[in-house]
C-alpha cells in the first residue's frame, strides 16, 4: 500500500523533471522564507479554535465567520486562484 509520505515523495522528485531549475530554486527559497520568518510557531494546531474573520467572497461582500457560525458548522476551502 502506498503512504501518503510516499506519494508526496515521489510529486516532488517528479518536480525536479517538469520545472524548470530556476523556477524550483525560486520555490525552495520562498520555503526557506517562509521557515525562517516562524510563521510555523504561529499556526493553529488541531483542535484549536479559528479567530474569528471577514473577508470578501467573489461577489465582493464581506463574509463574517460569526455570521456563518452561527448558522451551523463552518468549512473552509483555500483556492489558490489561476495562474
């Protein structure tokens, strides 16, 4: 049976063929950025509650979680858009 880990392996050893060196060198640093600014200390872990929010969905409204929580459970998604 093949993991997770496994699978996650092998897309990014396959990367190294379908993108180009400077483009993944690009990649890895922002990775590095990202590691060295410690945004990895501020993220939520399991189980932790959600601040509460407002954003503007595609329609251009402001969303407020509250609002949406109080409704009934709540799901978010993360679309990363088009490139």
């Amino acid at each position: 049976m093949t993991t997770l880990a496994d699978k996650l392996t092998a897309l990014r050893e396959g990367a190294k063929d379908r993108i180009p060196a400077d483009a993944l060198a690009i990649m890895h640093q922002a990775v590095e950025d990202l590691r060295a600014s410690g945004i990895r200390d501020r993220v939520l872990g399991p189980g932790e509650p959600m601040p509460a929010f407002e954003l503007e969905n595609v329609h251009g409204e402001m969303v407020d979680s509250r609002a949406l929580l109080a409704r009934g459970p709540l799901i978010l998604t993360f679309y990363r858009g088009v490139w």
